[in-house]
C-alpha cells in the first residue's frame, strides 16, 4: 500500500479482522502502549468489532496525561510569581494544576503563548532580550530531539534568556512498570509508533524476553491497529513472545541515529514522577550539566511545595490497564473536557477523552 486512506479501506480492514477472529482461540489481553492508538481504536470503532476474546487494554503513552502535577504548578509559578513568557504545546495548557490550569492563569494576565515548536520559543528570546522565555518541554522520546535541538541552538546562538522546564518520560521503563504491577495483567503489547520511529525497537528485545511477552511496534491507522492486533494474537497463540515491526513504512530497528545522538548531547536518563502513577525509576530525561543554563528548574531555583493528586480522578489505574474510563465514577459527569479532573480527559491522546468524545457510554 503506498497511500494513507489505504490503510483506512473498509474492506481492507473486514478481511483484516476476519483473520484474527480465525486466528484467536483463547482470551487475551493486549496493550496499546500510545494515546494515539488508543483513540484509533475507539474512535474507528475497532474495539466493538474485534472478537469477543480479545481485550483491548490502554496504556500510559500520553504524554500529557502522565506529566505531573507539580510540574503544572511549577510552570504556572513560572509564569506567574517569575514573570517569564511561558510556551507551551496546545494540549498542556488545559491540564488542570492543583489550584488552576495554564489557560487560567492566561486569562487571569500571565503571558502564555501556545506555539507548534521549541524553535518558536527559541525565536521570541532571540527577540525579545529582555524577557525571560520558558518553553514547557513535554513528550515521550518522540519530541525529546526537537526540545533538545532548541537548547543546542539557543547556546550557538548566544540566547541567555531561554530555557526549558522538562518532563520528558520513556516507554521501555513504562512498560517494565506495567508489567510488574500485581494488578495489571497483560499478555501482549502494541508499542507506539512514533516513539519506535526515533529510537528504533532494539530496546524491546530485553523487556520481551524478561516478561515473556509479544511486543509489536504498530501504526495508528485503523489497518495498522488492526495488523498489529493479528501479529500479536498470532504470537500468542503460538506461544512466543518476539519483538516485530508492523510500522516497516516507517520504523527501522536501529531509529533515527541523528535524533539519538541529539538526546544524547542535552539529556540524560534520571528518575521520573508519573502523574496518576508513581517515581519510576530511570523512566525520564533531565537536562546535562553542561546546559544547566538551560533548565527552567535550577536557572530559577523553582522549590514550591507539591500538591497532592485529586483523589477523584483515577487515571492511574485507567493508563496501567487495571480500569477503563467509563468505570470511573465521574466519568462524563463531574469529569468532562470542559471540567476535568485529570489530565486523561483533557489530552488529544488521552483515554478518558477518546471515551467521550467517540463512544455511546457518556449519559
């Protein structure tokens, strides 16, 4: 197939589908590990037409979702008590902090700008010398070079008046953590795409023959989803547990080695919080010291005291698998797009969202 609506033909995806349901023999539970995938599959309608057996499970790949609180309250503070110019990608200004969102402290007079890259923000400091620009660095491994990128080229370019506040996570750690939850019981994974597309899939090889468990790197059209779906099964059934590649268009094992080593340059691997979740261990990237310049966190001595998680939203059991969102209690009611209570009703990737917006389970 070479073009994109091939891979959304109906038809296409019926014989697809024809073949798991040939294929499935016993009950198996799959994870998508991407908020992308996750809203193809509802949003498609790919999880009412897949058989009985199969159990489509939603994992933590939104990036937004699992930024943590504090960091939302430390990028308002920014804004707010620093008087910097905060930037932002669009789906992290409505995330509610513990008090506010972003967007409310936009209306409320702090300067917040929604921009569709770091070289934007990195534009306004050069610009604008005399103000202090943060740009909010948010993202799994896939926005992690661009980020970095902005760094190299704010140092080459002499900006001292830029900086990034970061809350980059990882996959590979994510999944591990998936896995040894007592809770979360998960025979298979489609992992992301778009991660698998900058940093290949050779990191999967470990966690597939630790846990004993199918990893293929998928797509996020409805044929992808659905190939993904058939390549796990088929593995299941079978009884192995490989790392494939349905994505070939796009992923190679090794990545994207030019985006790698720019990761590499700014970034290094240390400790994570997860929002709804827990620390997980080695599951982030930090900024090196050689462009501590650069990191929003220490350039402005950012130390406010972290706010508890609303015990409501239950988001962290929704992205490990162990509920879906509509077995929240406030699922579409106190819980909305327009008054979430976490971070998964707000995203464009986040689970909570897809239910809404795309399934017949909101009253």
């Amino acid at each position: 197939m070479k073009f994109l609506t091939e891979y959304r033909d109906p038809e296409l995806a019926l014989k697809v589908l024809d073949e798991i349901k040939r294929a499935v023999t016993k009950r198996w539970r799959i994870m998508e590990v991407c908020g992308g995938q996750t809203h193809s599959l509802v949003k498609n309608g790919i999880l009412d037409a897949l058989p009985k057996e199969i159990t489509m499970v939603h994992g933590p790949g939104c990036p937004v979702c699992v930024t943590p609180l504090h960091l939302i309250d430390k990028a308002i503070y920014l804004a707010e008590e620093k008087g910097v110019t905060l930037c932002s990608f669009g789906d992290m200004i409505r995330v509610p902090g513990s008090k506010k969102s972003i967007l409310e402290a936009k209306a409320q007079g702090a300067d917040i700008r929604i921009l569709y890259s770091p070289l934007e923000a990195v534009n306004i400091a050069k610009e604008n010398p005399d103000k202090e620009i943060v740009f909010f660095a948010v993202g799994f491994e896939t926005t992690a070079p661009a980020n970095a990128l902005s760094v190299i080229h704010a140092k080459k370019l002499g900006v001292k008046n830029y900086s990034i506040l970061t809350s980059h996570v990882l996959v590979p750690p994510a999944i591990e953590n998936v896995m040894e939850d007592v809770d979360s019981h998960i025979d298979g994974f489609l992992a992301a795409g778009h991660v698998c597309t900058i940093m290949g899939y050779w990191e999967y090889y470990p966690l597939a023959k630790k846990f004993k468990v199918p990893i293929v790197v998928t797509g996020f059209e409805p044929l992808d989803i659905l190939q993904g779906i058939l390549m796990t099964v088929k593995q299941l059934e079978e009884g192995r547990h490989e790392v494939e590649n349905q994505y070939s268009r796009i992923v190679t094992e090794e990545g994207n080695k030019a985006a790698q080593d720019i990761i590499v340059q700014v970034f290094e691997i240390t400790d994570r919080v997860w929002r709804g979740m827990e620390n997980i261990p080695m599951s982030g990237y930090g900024i090196k010291k050689e462009y501590a310049a650069f990191d929003a966190m220490k350039k402005f001595n950012v130390n406010i005291e972290e706010a508890e998680e609303n015990q409501a939203c239950l988001a962290g059991g929704i992205m490990k698998g162990i509920i879906k969102p509509f077995q929240c209690p406030e699922f579409g009611k106190k819980c909305t797009p327009q008054n979430p209570l976490g971070a998964s009703m707000v995203s464009s990737e986040g689970a909570c969202a897809a239910y809404y917006h795309f399934s017949d389970l909101v009253e």
